[in-house]
C-alpha cells in the first residue's frame, strides 16, 4: 500500500479532527483521497493550521519521517509572509530556503519518498494582500529553487490560483485571499491530481 503523506498548514490542515489519526479535514487532501479510493493508497494529513517552516522542522520527525512514506507533499511559506506583516517578525528568504532545506534533506535521507512541492498562494483580495508580493515572490523562487536541487515534482500553484482568480475573481477561490473556498480547494486537489500522475 502505498502512503500519500500531505504536510502544511491551515491550507493543508482544513479544519481535520487532531483526536483522529485518519481524518483528512474538509479541503484538498480529502477531495484527492476521494478521487484515489479505488486506488491501493493510504493518504495521510498532517497540516497544522498557522505553522510556518520552522514549525513544520520541528515536527518533522513525527509528523514525516516516522510515517515512512512514498510520497510527501508540502505546501508551507503563506503563514511566513504572514507574520512579517502582521507580527513584525523577521521571516527573511534566506532563513525560509534554509530551514526548508534541512526538512527536504532529512526526508531524502531518512525516507524513500518522493517529493511534491506546491508553492505557498496568495490572491489579491483584500487589497492590502498586494503588499504581500514583495514578501512572498522570493519564497516562491526559493521552493522552484529547492525542487530543482532535490529532484521534486513543483507545482505552481501561485501562479495556476491567480490565473483563476483572474477568471472567476479572487473571492470565489479564497475569501480572505489565503484560505480556499470548496472552489478553491477543489482547484488544489484537481491540479494535484494532474501533475502527479
């Protein structure tokens, strides 16, 4: 059987029962076990709502490496912009690319997995969410980095949301520009779906 390891944060989390081990949440990973049910797959959600990367490094070794999985996928970097905003906290690239390194490198050495990585997204709604750009652009360069260095699948998230958002506007994917509606979710699961087949 094989083990679909899913890592992040609120994104990832969607609001799933911590008291139970299986439960997928109300987002993405649970619309993408729903799509793989006939197939002999084990998906596994470990999103923690607000973590950034250093969070995510400190957990790595229970929420990941003990799993043993085929697959991990990270979505991580949007609560890192987040809180140079709303926090004053320094959460530079160069700190970002390296924590989120030694967590690729630890899952390389100390797993079999094969690596997803989704860039972190934010929409252009409410408006004060442009200010982010200046922010969160390098963060984004540095996981098209760092797929390149550990031979990761990327998906562009960033950049497939926004083109949506452009069609559909921002709020019908995620109202606060961060959050994804079940619009927003399905796009996730959907685009996951197609770059990893």
């Amino acid at each position: 059987m094989k083990k679909l390891l899913f890592l992040g944060d609120s994104v990832t989390d969607a609001g799933r029962d911590f008291e139970n081990d299986r439960e997928l949440g109300h987002g993405y990973v649970k619309m993408i076990a729903e799509q793989l049910e006939k197939e002999d797959v084990t998906v596994i959600n470990r999103g923690v709502s607000a973590n950034r990367v250093a969070d995510l490094h400190r957990r790595i070794e229970a929420d990941a490496i003990s799993f043993q999985p085929d697959v991990v996928t990270i979505m991580i970097g949007i609560n890192d912009t987040w809180f140079s905003f709303s926090r004053w906290e320094d959460t530079s690239v160069t700190a970002f690319k390296e924590v989120y390194r030694v967590i690729l490198s630890r899952i390389k050495e100390e797993t079999n997995a094969e690596l997803v990585l989704m860039e972190p997204f934010v929409l252009p709604y409410p408006e004060d969410r442009k200010e982010w750009r200046g922010d969160l652009d390098p963060k984004i360069g540095a996981v098209r980095e760092l797929a390149a260095e550990f031979g990761a699948t990327l998906i562009p998230l960033d950049g497939l949301m926004n083109a949506l958002a452009i069609k559909h506007g921002p709020t019908f994917l995620a109202e606060d520009g961060v959050h994804p509606t079940k619009a927003g979710h399905e796009a996730i699961a959907s685009t996951w779906l197609e770059f990893t087949k």
